[in-house]
C-alpha cells in the first residue's frame, strides 16, 4: 500500500503546518535553516525586550534606589557640612595619587604625586577601631616587639585608630611645625573618620605633614621638621 505524502504546507509566519495537528506525530523532519534563523531571532527578540511596563518600573525602581541611597548618606553626615560629603564621596572613588619614600624629615614620608589644591580631602587615616584599654596594651607589647613608632591616632575619649600593623599610606605622614595639612574628624553612618585635608596648595612631590598636636608631658620628643616656626619638640 501506498500513502500520499501530505503536502507541506506554511503558515503566514513562514513555519511549517502540522497536518495532523501534532509535530510528534509526523516523525522527523528538516527545517531549513532560513526557518530556523527566523524562529531564534524571534526568540532572542522577545527575550532581550522586555515589556515596556517592566521597564518603566525597572526604571523607577533604580530611581528609588538611588534617592534611597543619597538620603541615607546626607543624613549620616551629622555636624559636618554638605562639602565633607562631596569631597568624601570623591575620596573614594577618585583616591589621590599620593606615595612614600625616605624623608628628610623623619625615616619614611608621604609625597603628593599630583597637584592638591587648597582645602581638599587628600586621605583618610584608615587603621583598627579600638579602646583606650586595649591601646595601652598594645603599646606595651609594641615596645616589647622592637617596634619603635606606633602609629595611633585618637579619634575622640574612648576611640584611637591604631594603624601600626594594619593601615594605609596615611601613617607615614610626618609632623611639622609649619604644616600644608590638617586632619579632620567626620562621621559617617554613625562612624567617626579622620581625613586628612589640605591647608594650602600642594605642589608635586612635596611632603604632605600635619601638626600631631601631641599634649604636653615632661618626657620631650625632639621635632626634626626643619620649618621658621619650629617649636623643637612635638610634645
């Protein structure tokens, strides 16, 4: 017995029809390769575009985020000015390019490598949040080690920011009598911060310094920054 092949026929999209309603039912069979670029492309089309409701509140949403995330920020910045916002926002993602060599002032310096105008966020002193108690101790064990400098910085009464072991470039700047710098103490979302600004302007490949502001006590720390004004000790 013979059968009559059914006649292939297409629909208004250009695909094949399904005589007897079902392609399992028809066996195996070659589409033509021009059908099947038209079939992924109009996958792919339908895929990549979304609908334009979905992307209107695609779009509304990214809005909403980032009001969200300025107003999280302006409202951090208790008791500093909108400027320190700015500038902080522009510390970290557009750092300073700034590096350490030998000083003539004292062992080791930081040196601006670009031009710093006047009144500018050059770094923040970045190192571990810890007590007073904890900052006694650890200067006990740091003159035990050998370690001759400890870099502590004190942020408030019960805060310092120890940055001997673990900091940035910020710990290498040197104190000076005379300074082109000062350091700042900012708070952001609930957390203190101290960056260091710039006095004046910044030439490049001069040392940055700032006055360590050290109290008074009757063991003399002799100052080496070679400045008119220099007060012959840092305490």
């Amino acid at each position: 017995t013979s059968f009559s092949t059914p006649k292939k026929k297409k629909r208004d999209d250009g695909m094949r029809e399904h005589v007897t309603g079902c392609a399992r039912s028809e066996g195996y069979y070659k589409i033509d390769k021009k059908d099947k670029l038209k079939y992924l492309n109009n996958s792919r089309a339908f895929a990549e575009e979304p609908p334009a409701d979905t992307q209107v509140r695609t779009c509304l949403l990214l809005t909403a985020r980032r009001r969200s995330e300025q107003r999280r920020l302006l409202s951090s910045f208790t008791g500093s000015c909108d400027s320190d916002l700015l500038k902080f926002n522009q510390l970290k993602f557009r750092k300073k390019k700034l590096k350490f060599c030998k000083s003539h002032i004292h062992d080791w310096g930081l040196f601006a490598m670009e031009p710093i105008a006047a009144d500018e966020m050059v770094i923040e002193y970045v190192g571990q949040n810890i007590r007073q108690v904890i900052a006694d101790m650890r200067e006990k064990r740091y003159e035990d080690e050998g370690i001759g400098s400890s870099y502590m910085f004190r942020v408030d009464h019960d805060t310092i920011i120890d940055a001997t072991k673990c900091g940035n470039f910020a710990r290498f700047i040197n104190h000076s009598c005379n300074p082109n710098c000062y350091a700042k103490v900012i708070t952001v979302e609930s957390q203190k911060k101290i960056v260091i600004y710039s006095k004046q302007h910044i030439n490049v490949n001069e040392e940055i310094t700032y006055d360590y502001k050290f109290p008074i006590e009757d063991v003399k720390i002799p100052c080496l920054c070679g400045s008119e004004n220099c007060r012959g000790t840092l305490n």
